[in-house]
C-alpha cells in the first residue's frame, strides 16, 4: 500500500470516531419461520468471520467497510445509510476455498444464536434458509469472488464480499469507498481496553478505487456525479444513477452525461434483455433501496422513465415501448399504494379526533351528573371507573368501520 498514492487518504479523528459508531452498533438479522432474530455488533461479526477463516487456512489479506457505511463514515452530510457492506480480501484461487467461506460465514452465525438453543441439531443447510437472504459466486473471466447477503427486515441488509479479485469494484466516484479495518480491529483488541481520545486513537487508511480520493471525497461532499466507462458496470449502473439523481444528485460534467447515460441505457438492456428480467430487477432494486417510502419509489421511476425515454438509442421502436410501460406500471402501482396508507392515515386521525371529541363530551357529562347528586359522587366515580365501555382505541376502531 503506497499512502503517497492520491488513492489512499488518512481518516481524521472525526471520522474514525464515526467509524466506531457503525461498527459498535447493534445489528438485528432477522430469522425465517421460528429462528430467532440475532443481535450482533458489525465489530464482533467481523471478528468472529476473521478467526472461523483463520482456523480453514484461507489466507486474508484485509477487510474493508465499503458503500454507504464508508460514505457515511467520510462526508457529515450523509445522515444515514442504508447498506453494510463489508469486503474480506481473500485467496480464492480454488473452489475449495469457496466452500471454506461460506461454511466460516454460516458457523459464525452460530456464535450469535441465543443461550439456550440447542445449536448441535442446526445445520449449515438451516442457517442458510433462516438467515442468508442472497448467495452468489463468481468465477469467471478474471473475476473471483463471492457474496453472502444475511437478512435484515428493515431493507439494511449486511453483505459479506469475499474478493480475491474483481475488475470493477465501484459504480460511480461517491460509492467508491473502502476503509480498511484492521488496525481499528486491533485497537479492539488491546487488553485492557482503551478509549479513543482526539490524541490516541488507530490510524485508519481509506481508499477511493475510482481512483483519486480528495476528488471521489470532493464529489460525495457536493453531491456530485461522476463515472467512467459505465459499459463495464453490471446493468451500466443505470438503476444507481436514477437513485442518485431522486436524491438530488447532479452531473459533475453536464456536457458529457448524456453520451454516459446512453452508455448505461445500452449495458443494462443488455444484462436484462428481456421485460421478465427487468421486472425482477426493477423489484428487487426498488425493495431493497426504498423501504417502506412509497413516495420516493414513484419519484424513483419518473425519474428512471425520462432517463430511458430519452437515452435509449439499442432497442426497437415496440421494444422501448413496452420497456417503458413496464416502469410507468409499477410507478402507478406504488402511487396507489401510498394514496391508499394516506387514505387510511385521514381515516384514522378523523376517528381519532372524532373519538377524543366523544370522550371530552362524554367526561363532561358525567362531571356535570356528579355535581348534581353531591351525596353519591364518589360512587359515581368509582363505578365510572369500573364500568366505563369503550376505550379510545375502542371508539377509533367503532368509527372506522361505521
């Protein structure tokens, strides 16, 4: 590692505190059927990986944070982050090293199960059924890697990349960060343990793979966008860029975005040639960047219509035409989803209101009954208390569905 080299740049303080933060956070990974939900720090799911890997013989190189998490770590601006990405360098160069890292992945979550569950009888087969939400190996053409995806409900699902090597590793500048841990997972290490402090604490190294990181880091604080060659991205990194721009992102070379988003249009009609493979992508994408925000998916879908109505120049006149009614479906789909929720936000804050107005009316005259028979109030109250018919929720449910 050359640190001279403009790729490289070391964390300041502020962001390795920030670095501590995401890996000392508790992250739950939800089990299918009856397994339960694990509670585990990225920290320790790191440190656990590290040592089952260690115990095979494969041979690390390092670990990185990598995506939305690094953005996170380097710019304030980013408020939140959606993704976990963590990348473990590893030797691949046999299938049977393959195997080893996905059975050190499936063992680790072992360690996390609750006291008391009988982990003897919990094969690997099981573990991959509860809680790994996507696998995918790939090795081929001068690419050698593996992904494991473990689930999460909430759409931040944490995503293991076992990378011996990988052509492209970035999309665009702003997602082209790696911070390499392993002088953080040392200092985690030290016994006793130490606290960070603005003059003690690791020296943490980040790399930027588009290749300059003061201007990668330029772009992610000014909300920029950059690529280059986007033809060797999987998809052109079509799906990425209209995720940018509805975030309101905008091209750091206005003069030279369309000729890119032609590029985009043409890879990723080529990677998802026929509607049954774009819809599967266009839904998949959209449930795990935008969870829950029916808005924004609608948003997300105007924006990814005028991109490909304008940029498309390989597919035919019919075949674009259905392309884009399949996008303009799905945004009418969400659209009606979240008129729908407002709907029924209306309905209940009205039976809300309508409730509250019922219970004030109705305390009112009950205070006013009390006043007038002076000798039984406290009866009066007490038997109130006791046989009072309807709750809040009650009368919000009862007005509802009159």
């Amino acid at each position: 590692m050359d640190l001279s080299s403009d790729r490289y740049a070391v964390l300041s303080y502020e962001q390795v505190t920030r670095l501590d933060t995401v890996m000392d956070e508790v992250v739950p990974i939800h089990g299918r059927g009856n397994f339960p939900t694990l509670e585990m720090k990225l920290k320790d799911l790191v440190s656990v990986v590290r040592g089952k890997l260690e115990e095979e013989n494969v041979t690390l190189r390092d670990i990185r944070l990598n995506g939305g998490a690094a953005s996170y770590v380097l710019c304030p601006n980013n408020l939140t982050y959606n993704d976990l990405d963590l990348i473990f360098v590893v030797d691949l160069s046999t299938s049977r090293n393959f195997d080893k890292v996905r059975s050190a992945v499936l063992d680790s979550l072992l360690d996390f199960l609750p006291e008391g569950v009988n982990k003897t009888r919990i094969s690997s087969c099981s573990l991959k059924e509860a809680y790994v939400h996507k696998m995918v190996k790939v090795n081929e053409g001068g690419d050698r890697w593996s992904l494991i995806s473990l689930s999460n409900n909430r759409g931040r699902n944490v995503e293991l990349k076992f990378v011996d090597s990988m052509r492209r590793q970035f999309e665009f500048s702003v997602d082209s960060f790696q911070i390499i841990l392993d002088s953080l997972l040392s200092f985690y290490e030290v016994d006793p343990p130490m606290r960070m402090s603005e003059n003690f604490y690791p020296t943490v190294v980040g790399e930027s793979v588009y290749g300059d990181f003061r201007e990668a880091l330029f772009h992610l604080n000014k909300k920029l966008i950059a690529t280059r060659n986007p033809e060797e991205i999987r998809g052109g990194g079509l799906l990425k860029y209209c995720n940018l721009l509805v975030r309101n992102y905008r091209p750091a070379r206005p003069d030279e975005i369309k000729n890119l988003e032609r590029y985009m249009c043409s890879r990723f009609f080529i990677d998802f040639s026929d509607l049954c493979q774009q819809r599967r992508k266009l839904e998949s994408y959209i449930a795990n960047h935008f969870v829950g925000d029916d808005q924004m998916k609608c948003e997300y879908l105007m924006t990814l219509f005028n991109v490909v109505d304008e940029s498309t120049v390989c597919l035919m006149g019919h075949e674009r035409r259905q392309t884009l009614y399949l996008i303009q479906e799905l945004a009418y789909h969400y659209y009606y989803q979240d008129q729908q929720k407002l709907m029924v936000k209306q309905q209940f804050d009205a039976a809300a209101a309508a409730a509250a107005a019922a219970l004030a009316l109705s305390s009112t005259s009950t205070s006013t009954s009390s006043s007038s028979s002076s000798s039984s109030s406290s009866s009066s109250t007490s038997a109130w208390k006791i046989v009072q018919p309807f709750s809040s929720l009650d009368l919000i449910c009862q007005l509802c569905y009159n």
